[in-house]
C-alpha cells in the first residue's frame, strides 16, 4: 500500500509530498512522513546528473524489518519491483545525484531482525545490533553526492537517541559510504558524557558485514586529544559500565571491536596521573581471553589511582592505604593475559622506594587458584 495526502509542484520545481504513507507485504509501516519536500534544478540534468538544491523531511518513520522465518528485508520487494532478472553491471553513464543541503526533523528509524532474539541487551542499556532503534533523529548536511553503490556528504549537525540508552548529541564530519567502508574524516563526537575528535575509518568486506558489526567491521582510526567517559563505551560492551571514569588520550585504534588493538596510547586521568603505551584485547572480555597492556612510562598519583574505577568485586585498583606513602612516582608496566590468568611485571619509583616485580595468576589450573609473584625492593621507608 502507497499514499500520499497531498502533492504540490511548484513553477519552479518545488515539490512537496505531505502525509506519506507506505506499507509492507504484511501491512506494516515501511514509511511515513509528515512532509517530503525536494526543490529540483532542472537544467543540470543536460549536465549528466540529477541536482537538488534542497530535500527536507518533517516527522519521518522508517522501519526496515527481517521477518521471522524469512531472510529478506521488507524492503525486498520494492528492491525485486525495480530489478530485472539479468544481473546488471553499473552503467558508467548512471545518472549521478547531487544535493545541496539535505534536512531531517524529528526523524525515527528501526532496523528489527526477528530471526533473532530480543535479548535482555537493550534493558541492560547495551547496543543490539540486530535490533536498532533511533529515535529523534535531527540533520542539517550539505553536499550529498550519490554515484552508484558510494555517498559522500559534509555533515554540519547530527542528534539522536538509541533504543539501548545511547544519546548523540553532536555529531559532526566529512563522510564516504561505500560497500567496502565507512570514512568518517575531522568527525566531532559529543555522547552522554564524552567529547571525541578523531579519523573513524570502519572497513568492510561488502554491506552484509554490518549485520555482524562485532566481529566483522574493520576499524583503521586516528584520535586525537580527546575526553572519553568510559562508561560510555557499556552500550557497546557492558563491562565497560562498571568504569565511570573519565579519560584523556589520543591513539591509534584497529581491528575489529571484538579483538581490538590501540597504538600509539597517550592518556591521562585525575589529576596528575599520564602514561604512554598500547594495548590490546582478545576478545572484548576482561575475565578471559588473551589481552596485552603495556605502559612504557607512566607518572601516577596515589589519589588517582585508588579512585579508577575497574571491573570486579573491588571496583576500584585494589591499592591498600598502607601504601599510600607511594605518594606520586613512574611507572614502566606489562600485561599479559586475562583477569582470572595473566603474566606481569612492573619497576615502580614512588615516595617509599623503587620496585621491580613480577607477578603470575591462575585462577584456572588443576589445582585452583594459583598466585606467584617475586618482588625486588630498593631504597624502601618502612618507617
């Protein structure tokens, strides 16, 4: 089913569509909207591609759903109704699409794979890939260009919420969408709590990669100075909640998010305390897994570091107070491992004395929990 209220072209190419409505095979909405409105400049097509100098849509919904039983979106047959039978190449004469400025208002989207079960993700405020739902969608973009399979646009304003708790408040960028990748270049991030400026480049092997974004999504990104709320990262790992921490940094981030690898790690948090290093995670678990952490220099504050918050029954580094003569000092550490099995070794000058050390978990051996460790002190104030 296909409606639309009213239809207006204006002498000079203006067109409105007011109260769209579209519905799928099995009668539910694939598209509403309020308004739809594009003003067209007609004497650019004798140029070889379609311009529009301005496409606005007013209180929009969009729901793109994978039925139960069924593999195709409900947007296949629109899709099939367009298509021939003969797989077509891209035509190197296909009509370009060029639009000035491109404006959504108070916009919803939903992308719902029934085949897969409605976790208990979204009431944990945890992203759900095969169940997204944005709502209050706001954007303000200009130079949107579509040839073929690519899109390119300069996005000036972008606001929404996410079913999972995600709140994007500023979302700024020059951008490329291709069927090998997103790249997201000067992108300006503002989240619940975060402020993010970076390079986002997300590699893919063709669109149908997205569906397993975890795992299959290839990140190449630059970020720099920025601040990052840890916990803002829980809506994509829900271990992440357990760190409200607030952190410095810029780096190199690769790899998929499920094994991810951060390169050339400057960061800061507290009030004194910075380091330098990089670090890994094999999967995205603290408790198993092969993760790597190694901090090349680091200076430290107590204070700090008895504030920073980790996953686990103590919350935060577990330093007792009998080492607060530790005072401030540097640091020069490597992990290796997982929370529950790992290999250490850390030098550490602090208010007391220096220490080299070494330490071993196991909590999964035959024989139970295992813990070694050698310690080698100098210069220490036991006093």
């Amino acid at each position: 089913e296909f409606k639309i209220g009213r239809l207006y072209i204006s002498p000079d190419l203006n067109v409105i569509l007011e109260n769209v409505l579209a519905k799928d095979q099995k009668d539910n909405v694939l598209l509403s909207s309020d308004k739809l409105s594009a003003k067209f400049s007609y004497s650019d097509i004798f140029d070889g591609e379609l311009h529009i100098n301005k496409v606005e849509l007013d209180r929009t919904e969009a729901n793109l759903v994978t039925y139960e039983g069924e593999d195709d979106m409900n947007l296949r047959f629109i899709i099939d109704f367009f298509s021939s039978d003969k797989e077509r190449e891209p035509k190197e004469g296909s009509l370009p699409i060029r639009i000035d400025r491109l404006l959504l208002k108070d916009v919803d989207f939903m992308l719902w794979n029934q085949n897969r079960s409605n976790s208990l993700k979204t009431q944990q405020h945890a992203m759900d890939y095969a169940h997204i739902d944005v709502d209050d969608i706001n954007l303000d973009a200009y130079d949107i260009f579509i040839n073929g399979d690519s899109i390119s646009a300069s996005i000036k304003s972008l606001t929404a919420n996410e079913l999972s708790g995600f709140e994007l408040k500023a979302f700024k960028t020059d951008a490329l969408v291709c069927s090998k990748g997103i790249f997201l270049d000067g992108l300006q991030i503002s989240t619940n709590n975060s402020q993010l400026d970076l390079d986002l480049h997300m590699l893919y092997s063709d669109y149908s990669d997205i569906n397993s974004f975890v795992a299959s999504v290839y990140f190449d990104s630059r970020i720099y100075p920025t601040d990052i709320m840890l916990s803002d990262i829980g809506v994509f790992a829900e271990v992440m909640y357990k760190m409200p921490d607030l952190v410095h940094f810029e780096a190199r981030f690769i790899g998929p998010i499920e094994h991810f690898q951060v390169e050339d790690l400057k960061a800061g948090f507290g009030n004194e305390t910075h380091f330098e290093g990089n670090m890994s995670m094999h999967p995205l678990d603290f408790f198993y897994g092969q993760h790597t952490l190694n901090i090349n220099k680091m200076h430290y504050s107590y204070d700090d570091l008895v504030h920073f918050h980790i996953p686990g029954s103590t919350e935060t580094i577990p330093i007792p107070e009998s080492l607060k003569g530790l005072d401030r000092g540097n640091i020069k550490f490597n992990f290796k491992g997982s929370y529950k099995d790992f290999l250490a070794d850390a030098n550490i000058t602090s208010g007391i004395g220096d220490i080299a050390a070494n330490f071993n978990m196991d909590l999964q051996g035959a024989n139970g929990t295992a813990f070694s460790s050698k310690v080698k002190a100098q210069r220490i104030d036991v006093g």
